[in-house]
C-alpha cells in the first residue's frame, strides 16, 4: 500500500496532468467558438446575452441623502431602517431642499 506521502505526490502530478489537458482542449474550444462566431456573425450580445445596468456600473453606487437632521447633521437616505431622530415625526420637516 502506498503512503500518504507517495499519494500525495501522484495526485499532484494528476493535478498537473489534467490542467495541461485543460489548456490543451480550451484552445480548441476557443478556436471553434470563434470560427463559429465569424461564421454567423454573431455579437457579443447574441453569445452572452445584454448585460444588465448594474454590472456595467459595477456594484451599487451609495444613494444621496434625502432626510438632514437639522440639531447634528446627520444625514438619512430613506432606505433600510429609520433613524431614531426621524422616528415617528413627519418627514417633511426633515428633507433636504436640493
């Protein structure tokens, strides 16, 4: 029976193996894709499909303030839970004039 070692050792020449195969068989599927792609002239839409706006502006930019504490200054955009200063008042008195 083999030891750890010694199978430690095959497994990562059979890591090394499989990623050689790998590379190897992508450069064919790229190569077949492409001509594919050349041949029905297709765009990049057609292949991946249209991109939503958020992954083209990348993660979701903060939102500005609507609600200004008018005593600390402290600013709330009218998202996710209520701040203590605006709890159960009228928001009205706190919105920011743009």
């Amino acid at each position: 029976m083999a030891t750890y070692l010694e199978l430690r050792a095959q497994a990562e020449t059979l890591l090394q193996q499989a990623e050689k195969a790998r590379l190897a068989e992508i450069q064919v599927v790229i190569e077949d894709v492409r001509s594919r792609v050349a041949e029905y002239g297709l765009t990049p839409e057609q292949v991946f499909g249209r991109e939503r706006a958020s992954r083209k502006t990348g993660a979701r930019g903060a939102v500005l303030p609507k609600y200004r504490d008018p005593s600390t200054g402290t600013t709330w955009s009218g998202r996710g839970r209520e701040p203590h200063w605006i709890k159960g008042k009228k928001r009205e008195r706190f919105l920011i004039k743009t």
